[in-house]
C-alpha cells in the first residue's frame, strides 16, 4: 500500500467502482485530458480538485493523495472484508429505494440461511 502512487490509488478506486473516466471527469468539473494527467502522467491535483476527486470516490482526500487515512487502521484499508463492505455500499447507493428493499430482503434471507442454530 505504501508504494502505490496518488495515480495507482485513483485508478484501482475508479476500477473498483466502475466509474468511467469520462463520468469521473464530468462528476468532479474537470476534463478528461486533464484527468489523463493526473491518470498517466503522474500529475499531482491542486487541493480543491483532489478534495472534489475523494468526495465523488467516497473516500478521503488523505487517503488519495498520501495511501494512509488516520480514522482508519492502515492494516484495516486493504482487507478483503473491507473491499466487500465497500462494494456492497457502492452497490447499494446505486440502487432507487424499491431496489434497495428487495436488496434487503435477499441479504436479510441470506444471513438467516447462514446462521448457526440456535441449541
């Protein structure tokens, strides 16, 4: 996590949340050529953008810029479980609120199939 660069993290948060570069650019005010700088080139955003790039991402602008976020552990950032959280988040904020219910449903059925028994 430590070697990955302001570029590295941006691109694996797009990746993961399947956001366009194009859609990226619009939801932050920026163009896509100015994006390719900061994706490809290395470039480093002025603060104001990369506080707009976190806030779209949902995530913290320490976290893009430095790999670290002091309200979370730096073992906790990477886990798998946590990816999964943050997936089913990302998920779950796409959905209309009548989605959301049957999204709710199925996890609620899911959990009562995978507890153990009450003895």
């Amino acid at each position: 996590m430590g070697t990955q660069s302001f570029k590295d993290r941006l691109i694996d948060e797009l990746n993961f949340q399947g956001i366009s570069n194009k859609e990226f650019a619009s939801r932050v005010g920026i163009s896509t050529g100015t994006l390719g700088m900061y994706l490809y080139r290395g470039s480093m955003p002025s603060a104001d953008i990369a506080v707009k790039m976190a806030q779209v991402l949902n995530t913290t602008t320490e976290y893009l810029v430095s790999g670290t976020d002091k309200n979370i552990s730096s073992n906790k950032i990477d886990t798998k479980s946590d990816w999964q959280k943050k997936e089913i988040i990302t998920i779950m904020n796409k959905l209309n609120s009548n989605q959301l219910e049957h999204f709710l449903e199925i996890a609620r059925a899911y959990k009562l199939g995978v507890e153990e028994p009450q003895e």
